[in-house]
C-alpha cells in the first residue's frame, strides 16, 4: 500500500483537505510534464487545472493499481497531444521565462529545450518521463501503453538523437 | 548529465489555489450526479436481460432432476450430468454474447457507464442466478438420494466451469468474434467430455487428486478469464468497429 492509497481513500470520500494535498503534491509535476510539451508557458498552466479537473471527474471510477502520478500522465498526455498537431519554431522570447528553470545555464538549457523540440513525437514523449520526470521504464509502458522493450529502444535511440543534437561524446 | 534534465517549476500560488477549487467543483458535480446505487445498477441492467433463458435453465435443471430420479445406475446419472453441464451454460450463450453478436458495444460505450460496469453487472446477475439455480437443484438431486456432493462437483461443476472458461474466453477474446464458433467449441468440449466420462476404465483411472486439480484448475482458469476481460474490455472494442 503506498501513500497514494489512503490519500485517494479520503479523497473518493469527499474529503476536501485531501483533495487540497493531492493537488499540491502532483501540480508541479504536471506543470513541469506540460511545461516540456508546450511552449506557451499560461496554456501550461490551463493544461495543467484541466489534468486535475478531468482526473476528479473520473475520481469515483478510478481505481488504484499503481501510482496516481502515472494516470495523471496519461491525462495530461491526451490534453498535450492537441498541441503536437500544430508544429511552430520555439521563439527565443518563449524559452521558460516562467516556469523557471535551474539549469546549468541559458544556453544550455535552450540547446537541451531544442534538441527536445527536434525530437519524434514519440521520441520526445519517453525522453520528457524519463529524462525530465525521472518514471521508471517499467511505468513509461503503462502509461503510454506500450511494451517495455519498445520504451527502451525509444530511450536508447533518443539518447543517441540527444547525443547528435547536443554534441555530447557520450551521454551518459 | 543528469543535471541538465533537472529543473523546477515556480508554481502560481493562486493558479494552485484555482486548481484546487476547480478539482473540488469536479469532484463534487460529477458525485452528485451519482445517484444510482450498485444495487440500483444492478436491477436497471437486470431490465435489459431476457428471462427466458433463466426460465430455459431451470426447466433443463427440473427435467435433470426428474431423469436422475428414475435413472437405474450411477453411469446414467453420470452421463446425464456430464451432459447437463455444458448444455446449462449454452442455454444462457444468446444473452451473455448478445451485446457482441448485434455490435452494441460501440453504442454502449457512449453512455453513461463504463463497458466494464455494464458487462460487470450482468455477469454478476448471471452468477447470482445460476448459483440460486444450482443450488436448487442440488438440493433437490440429495433430497432424492441420487447424487453426492462429489458427483456434483466432478460430474457437473467440471464441465459446467470448462464450458464457462470457453465462454469468456472467446467472448473476450480479439480474434475471435463469432458466437457460432464458440458455441461449437462447447459443443466439441461437451462432447470429448461425454467420452471421457463413458469410457468407465478412462473414468476409474482418473484418481481422486487429478479431479481435484482439475476443478481447482478449471476455477482458477474461469476467474482468471473473468478478471482479464475486466481489465482488458477496452481491447474488445477495437477488434470490429462499425464504420469499417
């Protein structure tokens, strides 16, 4: 049982300080998930209270199996998707001016958001849990419903892209 | 290089305060239209299920009883039960497929409950009212002296559990999706049990333990088959969409 289970628990009972904590414990990382995917730093923030909307709408249905952490991922997930459908150039003035990052520095950080946007669609989704939200290999399956294998090749693969795009010798 | 993919967000106090609100608003909207109870559920789907099947089952069950009664050995009661069995289950075949043989998945995966709810409940009903059946007919079968808990355990629940296992498991399955195959499935397994149970040396070979862990198979097979069509009842509808 972890400390998800209770938290739920209280909240599917109508709890609100519950509530209050859940969505205090998971916001950031939602927001730094949908931060990685669109640019616009105010629609991350509207993306984000969606995520938790949709996920309480669902609340009483919902069932406990792992991390909620991972289905709020899949929430936010579908909600970014529309985003992938309209490719535009990141405009320097757009780079994390809010949220902000404590990167090593700008120019680093704009490489690593660049190489990002250069990556496939489905490179760059494994990359941003992975790298950027640190979920275990075994949790980026479920969540994105595919075999384990296939998100390790998708890592491999997009370390190698990174590699490329960074002009690092090695990555690891 | 881990350092490079680690940065924080600074998050709005108010567009978290915003989020909390908007999240209790759902919560407490989507509750409130909540109302039906599962016992609520339960009777609202009972509605859509036809009952003449269950009336089928029950008549099947009465005319057992009366064969067994005046049946003059155990190998006759024997075969009838192993008849029985199967044929109890694909008595109730037209209803437990009915939503996939007219494609009334799609249709019903656009309403209010879930899939998984709506095949949850009927399976649920089916369970409720075969087990009230079985037990009936337990009672009755020990009332007349003709047939042993272990009878009706290895005689019956056997071939009764294997012909459930058949069911679901093409029911559920992705590539299978013909109630006409699957019911000939039961037909072929009723059948390799009738000779089975008819050849008495086979029968008499058969030792008490691999009865035994043959039913605890076909249960644990049976629930393992109901708990993966649960879990994976969304796979189902992507085997024949409509519009294709």
């Amino acid at each position: 049982m972890d400390g998800d289970f209770l938290l739920l628990h209280r909240m599917q009972n109508g709890d609100d300080q519950a509530i209050e904590s859940f969505v205090r414990k998971y916001y950031p990382k939602i927001m730094r998930y949908c931060h990685l995917h669109i640019k616009d730093s105010g629609f991350t923030e509207d993306l984000t209270q969606e995520t938790f909307a949709r996920f309480f709408r669902t609340l009483h249905q919902y069932q406990h199996y792992g991390k909620a952490a991972n289905y709020l991922y899949v929430i936010a997930g579908n909600l970014c998707r529309d985003y992938y459908r309209k490719p535009e150039e990141l405009p320097m003035e757009e780079l994390p001016e809010h949220p902000v990052c404590l990167m090593e520095s700008l120019d680093l950080r704009m490489d690593v958001h660049m190489a990002l946007e250069h990556l496939p669609q489905e490179l760059r989704e494994v990359t941003i849990l992975y790298f950027f939200q640190e979920v275990r290999q075994k949790e980026i399956a479920r969540i994105l419903g595919i075999s384990l294998p296939l998100v390790k090749y998708r890592i491999k693969r997009a370390k190698e892209l990174l590699t490329i795009y960074l002009g690092k010798e090695n990555f690891e | 290089m881990k350092a490079l993919f680690r940065f924080d967000v600074i998050c709005d106090e108010s567009k978290i305060q915003k989020t909390i609100a908007v999240s209790k608003e759902a919560f407490l909207s989507e509750e409130s239209e909540q109302t039906v109870s599962h016992i609520e559920f339960l009777y609202q789907q009972c509605k859509f299920i036809k009952k003449r099947w269950w009336l089928m089952q029950g008549l099947l069950l009465a005319f057992v009883c009366f064969l067994i009664n005046n049946s003059e050995t155990d190998f006759t009661v024997r075969r009838i039960l192993g008849l029985t069995g199967p044929l109890f289950v694909i008595l109730i075949y037209p209803e437990i497929w009915k939503n996939r043989s007219y494609d009334a998945l799609e249709i019903e995966c656009t309403t209010f409950y879930t899939l998984r709810s709506i095949y949850a409940a009927r399976l649920t009903l089916f369970a409720w009212v075969d087990m009230a059946l079985l037990s009936a007919f337990y009672t009755v079968a020990t009332l007349l002296s003709r047939v042993t808990l272990w009878e009706m355990l290895t005689q019956f629940m056997l071939p009764f559990n294997v012909t459930c296992c058949i069911c679901f498991r093409t029911l559920y399955s992705k590539r299978i999706n013909s109630q006409a195959l699957s019911l000939l499935l039961c037909v072929l397994w009723a059948g390799a049990w009738s000779v089975l149970v008819l050849n008495d040396a086979v029968f008499r070979a058969i030792s008490v333990p691999a009865w035994v862990s043959l039913l605890a198979a076909s249960v644990f097979f049976m629930g393992y088959t109901l708990y993966r069509g649960q879990r994976k009842w969304q796979t189902i509808m992507e085997v024949k969409p409509l519009w294709i």
